[in-house]
C-alpha cells in the first residue's frame, strides 16, 4: 500500500473553458518542445506481447530479451551529480523479473540513481527505511521498484497488489470493509513530512493498527522535521537511514530575485517572458484567487496558459496537469497544490510570483525544475515586505539567493546548451552555474 499525495492526475476529456483552468492567449501562443518523457508507459508491464514468455517469464540462456524492449529517444540533457554520482551498479543486478526490468528500460531509465541505489537492496530485504534525497532524483522509483518485485500475482489480496490513497480514504476504505489490509507486506509514505505532520499522523497511526505485525515500513521525503523522527521511533523497527541531503538540496537549480513594488509584478513577468528560454514554466502565487487573476492578465498579454488550485473540480485539475505535461501549453499558474510529487522533466524555470512564507515551501516549489539532476532556475519577485523571509530562507537551506541580472547565461537552464554525449562536463557546468550566481 502506497499512500501518497493528495491530487490524482489522470486523464479525464473535458470540455475547454474559463472554468476548467486553460486559458489561452491568441498572438503568442509558442510551441512547447517536451523534455524525453514516459508519459503513457506503465512500470513493470510489457510493451510488446513477444517480450515475456509465458510460462513465467525465465530468462533463458542466449535469450537477448533487451531486442524487443521500445526505449524512448535517448536523454542526452545534461545532469548533476545528485543524480550520475553512483557506484556503478546496473538495474540488472537487483535480480528484478523481467517483466519488471523490461518496464524500467521502456521507462526510459538506465541506470539506478544514487538514492535508488541505496534504497532498493535494503528494500527488497524486507527491512525498514528512512531515506531523505533532494526532490527529482528518483525517490519513486526507488520505492516502487521494490514493491513492485515483492508482489506475488498467485495471491488475490493487497500486499502489494497496490492500493495509492490518501490517508483519510484508504482509512475510510478500510473500516468500511472494502480494502482488507492485515496482508499488506509494506506501507509506503512519499512526502513523509506532510503525512506525519498534524493533520495526518493521527490517520497515518490508526491505518497501522490494522496491518499485520510484521509489515515493512518506507519514509521518503527531502525535509524530516520533528514529527517524523518521533514517528519513527514508534513504529520502525530499526530503520535502515539514507540522507542524500547534505550538500544537495538545490544543486543544478539556479536562483535569483527581482526586488519589485507590488504593482510592477505583472510588468517584470512580461519582461522575464520575453527574455528568457522558457520551454515550460510553473508560476506560483500564494491565493487561489490571485492564480486566476495573474492567468487572466498573463492572457492578455498575449501568452498562453493554464491555470490550477485546490478549488476547481478535481476532474478540471486532471485536464490541466494531463494537458500540461503533454506540452499544450507553455506557462502555468498555480497554488502550493502543485509543490508535491508532480515530475514535469520539460519545466526548466519556476518563477515565485508570490514569494513563500517559509523554507520547505520554497524548496518544494522550486525543486519542480531541475528535476532527476537536469538544469533549472528560479526566479523570486520580492517586496519590501518579503524580505525578511528572503534572508530566513536563506539562512535555513544554507543557499545564497542572487540579485538577477541584466541577463541570463542560457547554458544554466537550456538543455539545448549541453549535452552529455558532447564536450561539456557536468561539474563544469555546475562550476559555471556558481561563478554566474557570485
């Protein structure tokens, strides 16, 4: 059982209108090019019916199974190190089923990332985990791989066949009979510190009671307040601990801030607009009703966007992310709905319209760019009255956030400035990325 964040994000075929979050602006509308993506595959589960035998799926000696495998074009974007600093191992050498290793590679993933490195072995052994790593870097795929080996199709019951929820309807599910959990060999928490914060802990703890005494626990997230340390020692049985966080919380996202009066925000948008190499950008503001305020003003200048927050109709959300993610649109304004566990690999810039209140906030919603060890930048419109947080969140993430300057070195946030198959050196690019922000 996986219980993660509080969105779902499949696709529903709505009608477009005002209502439903896409607003489309009629004289600029520029094509998005999407990063290398995954969209449609599905984890574990063959592309093509010749790819597994099936008799149980054996790999067979001389069988060159890889033959068969539908890869994704190649992503030759560069990386930072959070992401290619491993040790060498190969997806291979977990002795995952085929059909599982087949939907890694048609994934599009090559090679374990160092938090999937550690994760994974620990995972398969049954053994509890608390792992902390940097937004992007492939935390999911280093639970899901796990669970997805453990699961035994023969047994017609959760262990993991796999139940997403959040906390309040998987509880609702289970005391109303529907999902029977006392099987379930391993509890998944994503976001760990907003599941184990107030609202939730108290539904996180009663969803225990009812699993069975021997079940294995996982925390994930980039931030372990308190709350999480005072869970763990309850209920892990000493957890096997990863902090990948040390000195990566925000390596490859370049950050800077425009000091502006309220009244020049929307000016000093139009002005990065027209200046900067967006393929996708998130804007976010602090109110669900300045999110439709700035999509609308946005439109009238002539650029596309869309639009989200907690307020419209679930089915309205799924539209927009779904559309979103597939490139339809270029720009799109949100709530802090949208800081948690959504990977759009083609945004390259976040621009705080509105200016966070406190540091995990800004560590979330900047970690949507740069994601699995890619470029990104950041940008913070700051008022008078933002900046007191400015030099908070500074202090707290040990990050220098930099006056922007009159312009923008491209190769700190365009992919196509680097490439890993060319000349260009990761480190020095980072390296570069430094000099630029001193």
């Amino acid at each position: 059982m996986a219980t993660a964040r509080t969105e779902n994000v499949g696709p529903v075929v709505m009608g477009l209108n005002k209502q439903n979050g896409q607003l489309r602006g009629q004289t600029k509308p520029a094509a998005v090019q999407p990063a290398p993506t995954t969209q449609g595959k599905t984890l574990g589960a063959p592309q093509k019916a010749g790819g597994a035998s099936q008799d149980g799926g054996g790999i067979k000696f001389g069988d060159d199974w890889k033959k068969s495998l539908q890869l994704p074009p190649k992503d030759n974007r560069v990386k930072t190190s959070d992401v290619t600093s491993t040790k060498g191992n190969e997806f291979e050498d977990y002795c995952l089923k085929r059909e599982l290793l087949m939907g890694i590679f048609e994934m599009g993933w090559e090679k374990p990332s160092p938090i999937q490195e550690e994760s994974i072995p620990i995972a398969l052994s049954g053994r509890d985990i608390l792992a902390r790593a940097k937004n992007g870097t492939g935390k999911s795929g280093a639970y899901l791989i796990p669970l997805l080996e453990r699961i035994d199709l023969k047994k017609d019951h959760i262990q993991v066949h796999v139940v997403i929820a959040t906390p309040g309807r998987i509880l609702d599910l289970i005391k109303k009979g529907v999902a029977k959990v006392d099987k379930v060999q391993m509890m998944v928490m994503d976001e760990a510190d907003k599941l184990l914060s107030q609202d939730f802990v108290v539904l996180i703890e009663d969803i225990i009671s009812f699993l069975a005494k021997n079940r294995q626990i996982l925390l994930y997230s980039a931030t372990f307040p308190i709350s999480v340390q005072k869970f763990m020692a309850k209920h892990l049985q000493k957890p096997y601990e990863i902090n990948l966080m040390e000195e990566l919380t925000l390596k490859g996202i370049t950050q800077y801030y425009a000091y502006v009066t309220e009244r020049q925000k929307v000016h000093c948008l139009n002005t990065l607009f027209s200046r900067l190499q967006i393929n996708q950008s998130i804007i976010f503001c602090n109110s669900t009703q300045r999110v439709e305020l700035l999509a609308k003003k946005i439109t009238q200048l002539g650029y596309s966007c869309f639009y989200i927050h907690a307020k419209m109709m679930q089915e309205y959300r799924n539209r927009v992310f779904h559309d979103f993610r597939n490139g339809l649109c270029r720009n799109l304004v949100c709530t802090d709905l949208f800081t948690r566990g959504i990977d759009i690999q083609a945004v390259n810039v976040v621009i705080n319209f509105d200016f966070p209140k406190n540091a995990e906030t800004y560590l979330h919603r900047i970690g949507r760019s740069g994601r699995f060890g890619h470029l990104g930048l950041a940008i913070n419109l700051i008022t008078s009255e933002d900046r007191f947080n400015l030099k908070a969140i500074e202090d707290q993430l040990v990050t220098d956030i930099k006056p922007i300057p009159s312009s923008i070195d491209k190769s700190l946030y365009v992919a196509e400035y680097h490439s890993t198959s060319g000349d260009c050196d990761v480190e020095e690019v980072e390296e570069k990325r430094q000099q630029d922000s001193t």
